[in-house]
C-alpha cells in the first residue's frame, strides 16, 4: 500500500497513519514532519520514501531507526539534513541532491548497507558523526567548498581506505572552530 501526502499538506497531527500496517510506500512534502511521529508503530514496515514540494530543509531524525527503509529519493532544493534524518536505515546508497549546503550531526549514521555516497560540490559543513559506523562505506571525496568538518565524522567505518579532499586546505575540524 502506498500514501501520497499532497504538497499542499501543512501538518499531519501524530499517529496519523498509525494504525495502517500495510503502508509500504511514502510520498510527503519535504519539512513535513518526522515519519515515526506521523505513522508511529508502523513506521518500520516502511520501505520506499520519496520527497517533493517546496521545502528546503529534511527534519532532524526525519527518518531515525526506520530500519526497513531502503530508498529514499531527495528532490532538487533540499539545502540542509538534518541530524539523525537517516540514521539507522537500511540505505545502501543515497543520491544527495546538488542544492545542499549541510548535512547534520548524524544524518546517515548507522547505515551498515551504505557503499557509495556522493557528496554535492555545494557542500559547506558536515556535522559530528555524519557518517559514522557505516561500516561498508570504503570511500568518500570531500568537495573543494567544505569548510567545516565535524568530529567522528568517519568514526566506525571499517571499510573506509580513501577520504580525498578536493581543496587545496583540508576543512577546520571542531577543534579548530
């Protein structure tokens, strides 16, 4: 079963889905709300999440320990994730769109099936353990424009062999901030 929650939606009070258990399939609004506030128990049958609209920032914890979750598609606009909003998924690889800026502390921690990410040239800070314990994620490039890098940001990544920076000055780590 699928839910398509249109753009024009501004709020979706608690539990409002929760009570469905044959929800597979999410379409909502970028900003909305968390999805485990909105489908409360039934939130870890959910597999496929998909965001539209106009919004420009995904939620801290949007999708936290929404463990079935395996893809997830983020439109175009979306400058900022939030921290936790993907962690503990089941994303073994994530297409970030081009417009974002950050990426929270903890975004896509946790996210043991995670192999390949490609950061966005417009990428300026990542947070403190952004990617942490994705032990399957075996290299990363840093875009020139990240300016900030937060600690822990690899911490746990055993199959980590290669983090290139793409800028002539490695990025200021929270110590040196």
């Amino acid at each position: 079963l699928a839910v398509t929650i249109p753009d024009s939606v501004t709020f979706v009070g608690a539990d409002a889905f929760g009570a469905c258990p044959n929800i597979r399939s999410v379409t909502m609004p970028v900003g909305l709300c968390s999805l485990a506030s909105v489908f409360s128990g039934e939130a870890d049958k959910i597999t496929s999440v998909t965001l539209t609209g106009a919004g420009t920032e995904i939620s801290d914890g949007f999708l936290r320990d929404c463990a079935a979750v395996a893809s997830v598609t983020i439109p175009e606009g979306v400058t900022a994730i939030g921290a936790d909003a993907f962690k503990g998924t089941s994303l073994a690889s994530v297409e970030i769109p081009s417009t974002v800026t950050t990426i929270g502390a903890g975004a896509f921690a946790g996210l043991d099936l995670l192999t390949e990410l490609t950061l966005p040239a417009a990428l300026q800070t990542v947070g403190d353990g952004a990617f942490a314990d994705c032990a399957r994620l075996a290299s990363l490039v840093v875009p020139a424009g990240v300016t900030a890098l937060g600690a822990n940001v690899f911490d746990g990544c055993a199959a980590l062999k290669a983090v290139s920076f793409l800028s002539a000055t490695a990025p200021a780590t929270e110590a040196e901030t």
